[in-house]
C-alpha cells in the first residue's frame, strides 16, 4: 500500500536555520543573477528539498556554491543556512 508513503516523506523533512541577524534572499534559480520571489526574516528556518550546483557565494557558513531549493523555484544560498555541512544534505535537483 502507498497510502501512507506521502506523510512519511514530509514528516523527515528537516528545517535549518538560516543565519542570525540575516533577510535572507530568495531567488527564482541557483545563482544571484536570479530575480528575487521573496525574502525571509531573520529567524526563519527552512526545508531543503533538493540541492543545485550554481554560483559560488560567500556568507556566514562559509563559501559554497551550493543552493537549497526550499520551495517549487525558490532558492537560497546554502552559504546562509545553518546545515551543519559543507556539503550536500539533500539530494541533487534533477534538470
């Protein structure tokens, strides 16, 4: 049975904090050449759905050019959020 496979899934999401302090862009694609959808007060945390190799930005958590998809086309800089990695949380978004 699938009946139960959709609420497993979103019930593992981790959310992660973003860094303190910052309104924290986020960006229609992976790269900061990407128009703004929105911006995300200070305090927010986030889910990562899947992860995208794009523009190397430099932030708090160090320089990466990884971006965290959070929402469907919206992207922050992993460089901001608090994931306790330097490297890939989450699986690759697919093209």
């Amino acid at each position: 049975m699938v009946a139960g496979a959709g609420s497993q899934a979103s019930a593992a999401l981790r959310t992660y904090p973003i860094a303190p302090g910052v309104n924290l862009n986020v960006r229609s694609g992976p790269g900061a050449h990407f128009s703004i959808v929105r911006i995300l007060p200070a305090g927010s945390r986030v889910p990562i759905y899947c992860q995208a190799p794009g523009e190397t930005v430099t932030g708090p958590y160090g320089t990466s050019n990884i971006w965290d998809n959070i929402s469907n086309g919206q992207f922050v800089a992993d460089a901001y959020v608090n994931t306790g990695s330097d490297g890939y949380v989450a699986p690759k978004c697919s093209a």
